[in-house]
C-alpha cells in the first residue's frame, strides 16, 4: 500500500492509503488543492506488526529470579534456545497470539505504522 504527503520529511504522516501512486495524486488533487506542478512524496506503508521477543521476557525472568532468590536461581537457564529452542518458537507464538487478543480487547490494536521507499512526483 502507498501513502502520500506534502514533504518527505514530516515524520507523521495523515492520508488514507492507496494502492497505486495515480490514486495517491488523485487523492491529492481533490481533496487537498494540490494542483498541476506541485509535488508530492509517496510512500510504501509497512504496518507495525506486534510480536513478543521471547528471549527478553526469558531472560527478564531468569533476572528477576536472581535478584530476589540469589544464587539459587543461578542454574536456572530458561532463555537456552540451543536446548528449548522448538519449544521457546512455540512459546514466542502463543505469546504473540495473547498480547494480540489482549490489544483487540482494549481496543489499542496499532494502526500506525512505518514509511519507507519514500520518493517525489509532480502533479499530472
């Protein structure tokens, strides 16, 4: 999907998405007042995608356990992936899956997103 705006530069940027540059100019010209000669920058539209990082919270607990068991939890190596790796993949996905429900379920599923292949064309 593309996107369009006045600079390339502006780090937010506010249209609708399209699936072609012609639509984007279109969208420019007819609800913006952008007129023949003037330029625009156009975009291709990467949606953020959530996804956990296994081996942090991994990790995070393993650190936690430390800090509040002292040496006892010294062995306790969960965040191994050359031993659980199979099973931390399985992990990353479930987790994945539950932190996408629960953002569904507060309504904060992200619709921002990142912007790149960004170049200028003059209105047609």
């Amino acid at each position: 999907m593309l996107t369009w705006n006045y600079k390339e530069t502006d780090e937010l940027w506010g249209h609708d998405q399209y699936k072609t540059e012609e639509e984007c100019i279109l969208d420019a010209k007819e609800n913006y007042g952008m007129e023949l000669g003037d330029t625009i920058a156009i975009g291709t539209v990467y949606p953020y995608i959530v996804s956990a990082d296994i081996d942090v919270l991994l990790e995070q607990l393993e650190q936690d356990a430390y800090e509040e068991c002292g040496d006892a939890a010294e062995d306790w190596d969960i965040s191994d992936s050359k031993h659980y790796g199979k099973e931390m993949d399985r992990l990353q996905e479930e987790v994945t899956k539950c932190i996408n429900r629960y953002l569904l379920s507060i309504k904060e599923v992200p619709s921002f997103y990142k912007i790149d292949n960004i170049y200028t064309v003059t209105v047609k």
